[in-house]
C-alpha cells in the first residue's frame, strides 16, 4: 500500500493539470456559444 | 476601468448612454437633466440592488437612481449643471461596483468576460470538489485505515480546498466583506461566514487532531457547498439571460455596420454612426434594418414581429416603409433612410422596454426591505444554536451555526417576484404588447371590469365594402360576380392603385378583380381629392376620374347621381357622367367577439363608451352583446372620465382600453390602461399597456398572463417561506450537514426562478395551468 503515497500526491497534481487544461479552453472562448457551434454548420460562409 | 469614466464626461459622449430627460426642454442640451443607463457588475441580490441606489443617490446632482436586481441595470437621472458622469460612475466604483455604460460594445464584451469569469470559478469549485470527495470517502468505507494515511488524505483534501476557499469563494467574501466594511449586511455574509467558520474549524483539527474543535474535518462539506452555490448562481444567471433574453435582444438589435451608397453608385460598410437621414442603404436577406427607411428598389418579405406584433412576415414593395430593428427576409433591397436612432420607433419601444423592466413590483420592494432584519435574525439564531450545542462539543457547535447560517439565505424569497414578472413581461413583449412598468401586471390581475373604446379599438382601421351603386345597380347590392361589376373594380382597382388615400387603400383591398387589366394613360394623383387617367381600352379614350364627388364632377358634363350614392366615399365618374359609387364601413376587428367571449370568462365586466353616434355605437355593441346598461355613446372625453369614476366610485379595478391618443384623459383615469399603438407614436402612448399589433385578443391575454403571473408569485412566496419553516428548524437542532443545506439553499432559488420561468411558455404548457385545472 506504499504506492498510496506517491499516488494521493500525483492525484492532487492531476486535478491541477485538469483544471489547467480547462482555464485554456474557457479562457480561448470554447464555451462562449455553446449554441452557435451547433449552427455554424449551417450557415453558407 | 475607473480612469476611463472621465472620459465620458465629454457631452458629445452622453447620448452613447443616456438621452435628455422627457422634463429637459433646454434646447442647449448640455444642460438640464439627462437620464443614463448603465449595466452594474458585482451585483448578487436583492440588497445589492439597495446598496447600489444608495450610493448613486448620495451624489449631488442625481435625482433619480433605479436598479433592477434581475437585469443589472441601473437608470440614473442626473443634472448636467450639478455633476459629471464620472463623478456618479466613481461613487460606484468606491461602493465596490463597477459600472459599464449600457447600449455600449464594452457592456457586451464585460458580459463575455463575466460568464467565463463565472464558468471557470464554477468549474474550479466542481473539479475540486470531486476530488475532495474521493479523498472524504475511504474513511467511511474502510475502518482499518491507519492514522498516517489518514491524515495524508485530509492533506490532500485540504491543499485542494485551498482554490475553492480562496478563488471560488471569492465572490461571497468579498461581497460580504465589501458590505461589512459600509456596516451593512447582506446575503452574501452568512455564506461568506459558513465557508469560513467551517474552513477554519476544519483546519484546526486536521493540524491538531486532540485540539479545541476535536478531530472532524468538513472539506468535502465545504467544497460541495461552495459548488452547489455556483451551479445555483450559474443556472439562475442562464435562466435570467433567457427570460430577460427577449428585452435584451430587442435591445442590442441594430446592426454596428451597414452598407452605404457611395457617390459612385458603390456600396461600402461604413459604422451605423455615420449614417445620415437621406443616405441610401442596402440590406442583404437575414439581415436586420439599422434605420427607418423608404424601399427604393427589390421586393422583399420582412419580420416586424417585435416591432409590431404581427407574427406572419410582411411583404414589402417598392415605396413601402421600413422599420429599424425588423429582419429582412427574402432579397437584397435597397433603402432610403428617412429616420435614425432615437426617432426610430425602435428606439421609442427601447427606452419604453428598460423603463418597464426597472420599475420595482410593490411585492418585490417590499422583499428587499425585509432582507435585511431577517439576516439579522438569522445570525442571532445561528449564534444562540451554536452557544446550546457547545457543551455538547464545540466542533459540532460551530457546524450547527454553520448549517443554520446557510440554509436560510433568503435569496429565494427575494427572487420571487421579479423572476416571475420578468418572464412575463419577456413572454408579453414576443407577443408584441409592451409594458410600461412591471407594476401593472399586479393591478391587471385584480381587474374586474375593462372599458372598451369604439373606434380604432373595436373596430381596425381596415374598411369594407358596404354598398356598390352603379347605373345598373341602384340598390347598392354587392355581389361582384358578373362580369360587368367585375371588369367596373378591375377599372377602379387600377385608378387606386396609384394613390395612398386610405379609401383608395379600401377599394385595394376589395378581392382582386379578374378581369383583363385596362390600359390606362396619363394617370394622375391629385393629392387628397381623386385620380385621373385615359383608358385606352376601347376605339374612343374615356376620360376617368375616381375620388371625391367635387372632383369627380369637374370634368363631366352630367352631374347627375342617385340620391342614395351621394353619401359614398369613393365615387367614379367619365367624361360623360356617372360610373359607380363605392360606400365603406368600419370593419370590427375579427377577433373581437371572440375576446368578448373570454374576458367574460376570466371574469371580467364589459363596457363599451364612445363618443360616435347612438346607432353605430349600438350596432356594434348588439353585434358583441354586450349588457344595454354597459354601453355609453355619444360621449366627450369627460363624459367617459366621469363614468369610469363612477365606476371606481362602485368598487370596480377598472382596465380602459382605448387608441392611446383621443382617450388620453381617460386612460390616465383608470386603473390600468391598454393603447393599441399602430397609429400612435409610442413615447406619447402614456398607458400601462401598449399593444403593437392588430390583436384585441391581446388584451384577453395579458390579464390572463398577470392572473397566472400572480399565481405563480404567490406560490413562489408560499414555497420560499414554507422551505425556510422546515428547514431551519432541522438545522438548529442540528440534523441538517452544511452540504445538505447547501445544497437546498441553491435548489430552493433555482426552484423558484424555474418555475417562474413557466410564464414564459404558452397558457396551456404552462404547469401552474395544469395544476389549476386538475
């Protein structure tokens, strides 16, 4: 069970990467028209 | 941001903001008073709302500041003589609110940056909490887990609190903090207290386990509470944006670019702003209107609904005009601009719309009022369930004062009303009927007895065809089958064609005539008397006039004519003498019967006052049977005004529903007032109620929508109260864990603003309907 040690810690340095990744993507303007993704296909330019 | 309000100190900068106030008759317009909207950043509830009108007021020189909580805008009437923008936006500022002039780019782009804001602490709090939990549960399911790993995992747990406390959390001890240090409290303060008090106590016995507070540790509490209050707040300000959506959209409609006619006959994209009245304009389809204008070349359909109510889409052809903020659907048009921004009617319904949604509901005021006493009880309980649980163990104690302190947060009870009148007014303003003040629909909901106007009220402004007298034809008799009536309209329909007079108009919209087109040369308007023409059908040209009996008779020998036809309002006359004469009538609105029929269902008496003649007036009246005694003609403005204060005088919540500018006196009069503004110019419409389209049927459903506004308001208040009767109790006695009562803080908003949301929907989707009936 020593290997508890080691992977609680990597957890918690996982979580951060996670919510590094998703400060990128909000902040890049992924989530700022949910809608419009779903209507850019149907516009002609 | 606050160095930049100075430069909206420049004159030339306020009408990006704000327009002069309808008292300011200066004609130096730098001076006097000016109304300005702004949207207002950091505002949570209800109380903010109070904070926020208290420190504009406290500036020299503003008059006037409304907030509304539910939109974030704020209105301030402001001397010009007496202080600068800046000077108010800086109050704010010092306040702890930041403030972004409204109608602006900068309000949209802070918008973004608000809701990513917004999303990315939520999102902090939901991955945080998630694992926090993870690290919560093994002590749960295990029993043989030793003391090392034990504390391990509460390290783990607490190192990933840390961004919820002091990131996530933000928004609650600053907001609380920010009030503390004013000496005011708001809802903010026991969240910001709870997460606090919890963190704190936590801390302490993970550091020493033997410790003051025992050995308990609440993280995972803690992050799931701050989580369920950011999806609370995130689904609320989602609900919000689509229920106040329609106010919103109608507001930032206008296009920031068009394109403009060169001098070359070019067409480029300049800025809105440097658009003149005069200047030609083309508008590609799917594209909206940025000015009112005159169609000078294409053919195309529009969408008016917001504009004017009417749902279907509206052909427009050359010469017809064309309403800023409506859609073009069909072809690429070009446009003469002939009127722009604040003289647009879109812009009279604008300012009548944010006027509408700033105005306070009595019951909501009244709210607001009652927020801050009832804080303060709380926190007096929240003590007292702390001093009695403390012999217990001081640990529990402080969780049992926590719980209290979070699950009677009153965000629901604040919410009640304005979630509710605003989807109301959202839904009522798809339908084209604009409210003046969000107040009106509580008295519509009491009204028992709604006074009609006749003309332009009862009756459209469509005419009919009442009687055709020909040579033939002395009897007036209207059937237009045989070939002869027929090719006689082909010919009058080919003369009105070319005049705007509304008989004309009337005569166009008489069934299209079948018979072969006539050829006509020389026509000839003669503006507000007839048209001329030679028809050139036949071997010998016929010299035609249709209009006025006088100018009809001019250039004829024989002036004869039946008796009967001279009352005619269209007569059409040859070379010779007399051809036909056409008599109207006023056509009563289609679905006036119909909204006879429900008004007397949902309970409400009729009568019926104009100031026409007896006959026409009772004519009418028969044809909507309406009660003999409830039917009053021939009266002057005063005359109404005295009998609609009889009938106050009888106990009657009295509705008028007139055309919004003959019956003004009597508008002012009533209770609540509906004008129907198709022919009235909006910003002087000054009724309760302004209906945009044709549909009397409208006003049938207004009061049935601010029955069910009512309804819904009162079972939101009855909801939010009888949550706080069981759920405060549970939690003094300390069954309640501050998870679950954050969690039920949270629902108990996004039940309210949901169900609010219902008003909405349709009358017969809507769930308090069903409940109603069943």
């Amino acid at each position: 069970m020593d290997i508890l040690y080691l992977l609680i810690p990597l957890s918690v340095v996982l979580v951060l990467l996670i919510l590094l990744g998703l400060w990128w993507a909000i902040h890049s303007g992924q989530f700022d028209r949910i809608e419009g993704e779903a209507e850019r296909i149907l516009r002609q330019d | 941001m606050s160095s930049n309000y100075a430069l909206l100190d420049e004159p030339a900068q306020w009408s990006a903001f704000s327009t002069p106030s309808p008292e300011n008759k200066n004609a130096d317009q730098t001076r006097g008073l000016w109304q300005s909207q702004v949207v207002v950043e950091g505002m949570h509830c209800g109380s903010c709302a109070l904070n926020v009108e208290k420190a504009l007021r406290s500036v020299p020189g503003v008059k006037q500041a409304t907030v509304n909580g539910a939109t974030h805008r704020a209105e301030v009437v402001w001397s010009a003589e007496q202080v600068k923008p800046s000077q108010w936006l800086n109050a704010l500022h010092n306040a702890g609110y930041e403030a972004v002039p409204a109608n602006d780019h900068v309000a949209r782009n802070e918008g973004k940056w608000e809701v990513r804001r917004q999303l990315w602490r939520w999102a902090v709090a939901g991955f945080c909490m998630m694992q926090v939990m993870m690290y919560a549960l093994p002590p749960y399911v295990s029993t043989d887990i030793t003391m090392e790993m034990l504390s391990l995992l509460r390290w783990a747990a607490w190192v990933l609190t840390l961004p919820v406390m002091f990131f996530s959390a933000d928004v609650f001890t600053a907001a609380a903090w920010r009030d503390l240090k004013r000496g005011d409290i708001s809802m903010d303060l026991p969240v910001a207290l709870g997460i606090w008090v919890s963190f704190l106590v936590s801390s302490a016995a993970m550091f020493s386990p033997d410790g003051f507070f025992g050995n308990e540790v609440y993280f995972d509490s803690i992050t799931m509470f701050v989580f369920f209050l950011l999806t609370g707040r995130w689904l609320e300000a989602r609900l919000r944006e689509r229920t106040a959506g329609s106010l919103e959209a109608l507001i930032n409609r206008l296009p920031q670019s068009v394109y403009r006619m060169r001098v070359d006959g070019e067409f480029d994209s300049v800025s809105l702003a440097m658009v003149k009245v005069g200047d030609i304009l083309q508008v590609h389809p799917g594209e909206v209107f940025a000015a009112d204008g005159k169609l000078l070349d294409g053919h195309t359909w529009v969408e008016e609904a917001l504009l004017s109510g009417e749902s279907e889409p509206m052909e427009r052809r050359r010469g017809d005009m064309l309403l800023a903020g409506s859609h073009n659907l069909r072809e690429t048009v070009t446009l003469e601009v002939t009127a722009l921004g604040e003289s647009t009617r879109y812009a009279a319904i604008v300012t009548l719309m944010q006027t509408a949604s700033l105005h306070k509901p009595r019951l909501a005021a009244l709210a607001d009022r009652i927020a801050k006493p009832f804080l303060l009880v709380v926190l007096v309980v929240a003590a007292l369930a702390a001093i009695w649980a403390w012999g217990e163990s001081p640990g529990k104690a402080m969780m049992v004062a926590v719980s209290v302190l979070i699950v009677t947060c009153p965000c629901a009870l604040s919410l009640a009303t304005p979630a509710a009148m605003l989807a109301a007014a959202g839904n009522l303003a798809r339908q084209g009927v604009l409210l003046r003040d969000v107040q009106s629909l509580e008295t519509l909901s009491q009204v028992n007895a709604v006074v009609f106007d006749k003309t332009g009220t009862l009756t459209s402004d469509r005419m009919e065809l009442q009687y055709l007298f020909t040579p033939e034809n002395l009897k007036g008799s209207i059937d237009l089958t045989t070939p002869a009536m027929q090719s006689l309209l082909g010919l009058t329909q080919a003369l009105a064609e070319h005049s705007w007079h509304p008989y004309a108009r009337a005569v166009l919209q008489i069934e299209k005539s079948t018979a072969p087109p006539p050829v006509l040369q020389q026509v000839q308007e003669h503006v507000g008397q007839g048209v001329s023409a030679t028809l050139v059908n036949d071997q010998v040209p016929k010299q035609l006039r249709m209009g006025s009996l006088s100018f009809c008779r001019q250039a004829s020998e024989s002036q004869e004519l039946p008796y009967s036809a001279q009352d005619a309002q269209v007569h059409v006359f040859d070379q010779r003498g007399w051809l036909a004469s056409y008599v109207f009538r006023e056509v009563m609105r289609p679905d006036a019967i119909a909204t006879m029929a429900r008004l007397r269902q949902l309970g409400v008496e009729i009568y019926l006052m104009s100031g026409d003649k007896k006959a026409s007036v009772e004519t009418v009246a028969g044809r909507l049977q309406l009660e003999p005694a409830n039917v009053f003609s021939a009266c002057t403005p005063a005359d109404k005004l005295g009998y609609l204060k009889d009938l106050q005088a009888a106990g009657k919540r009295v509705a008028m529903v007139g055309d919004g500018f003959n019956d003004m006196p009597v508008l002012a009069g009533a209770h609540v007032s509906f004008a129907f503004g198709q022919a009235v110019p909006l910003a002087q419409a000054h009724s309760d109620v302004v209906v945009m389209g044709q549909q009397l049927m409208a006003v049938a459903d207004t009061m049935a929508l601010a029955k069910r506004s009512m309804r819904v308001v009162s079972h939101n208040l009855i909801w939010a109260a009888a949550y706080n009767a069981v759920c405060v109790p549970l939690a003094v006695m300390g069954y309640l864990p501050a998870w679950l009562a954050g969690l039920g803080m949270a629902l108990s908003s996004v039940i309210v603003v949901l169900y609010s949301l219902q008003l909405a929907l349709p009358a017969n989707k809507a769930p308090s309907a069903i409940l109603s009936t069943h």
